[in-house]
C-alpha cells in the first residue's frame, strides 16, 4: 500500500476515535440525568456510525481511483515492455547471428592453415 495511503488511512482512523472519545467523555462529564444521558449516548453513537460510514465511503472511492490510476499504468507501460522485450529478443538474435558469423570465419581461416601447414599429413 502506499505512503498516501497509509496516512489517509491513519488520519481516518485518529479522526474516528477522537470523535468517538471526545463524544463519550463529554457525554459522561455531562451533568445530565442517567436518562438524558443515555439518549446522547444512542445519538452520538448513530452521529459516529455515519461519519464512520462516510469515512469508509470515502476510502473505497479512494481505493478505486488508485486502481483506475493503476489499471491506466498498466495498459500504458505494456507496450513499452513488449518492446523492450522484442528489442533484446532481436539483439540477441543479432549476437547470435555474429557468434555463427565469427565460428564460420575462424573454421575457414584453420582449415586455410591445416592445408597450408599440414598438407598430406593424417
């Protein structure tokens, strides 16, 4: 996962928890009824599970743009390394070629010399 990522993440998460316990301890601090503050607890507890929500929300589309920016990246570097790939197919094709090359001209310069060197020997 990325660095982004990682601290949007962090962020969401700090976020959420310091909402739910600054809520919770306000409420608790409250001088309020049992009652009165039990209906604060319910309705803080509803207002954080759709920040919660929203938070998740936002994180998929956030997820889903980096895998559209990937899936973009993707189709754009597969040319490139097909043809990169087909680029050393053929370099190698051309060592290939000039080591065939170069053996042909070394067989013919010693069979020159043995002719040269060894005629009429076994």
């Amino acid at each position: 996962m990325c660095n982004h990522c990682n601290s949007s993440n962090s962020f969401i998460k700090g976020a959420v928890f310091g909402a739910a316990a600054g809520a919770i301890l306000g409420i608790l601090f409250a001088p309020e009824s049992g009652e009165k503050t039990r209906k604060r607890i319910k309705s803080e507890s509803e207002k954080l599970k759709y920040r919660g929500l929203e938070a998740l929300e936002d994180a998929k589309e956030k997820i889903q743009e980096a895998e559209g920016k990937l899936d973009e990246l993707k189709r754009e570097a597969e040319p490139i390394i097909e043809n990169a790939i087909e680029d050393v197919e053929d370099t190698g094709e051309d060592i290939k070629e000039s080591i065939v090359e170069t053996a042909e001209r070394i067989g013919e310069k010693a069979k020159h010399l043995k002719n040269k060197y060894f005629r009429g020997t076994k």
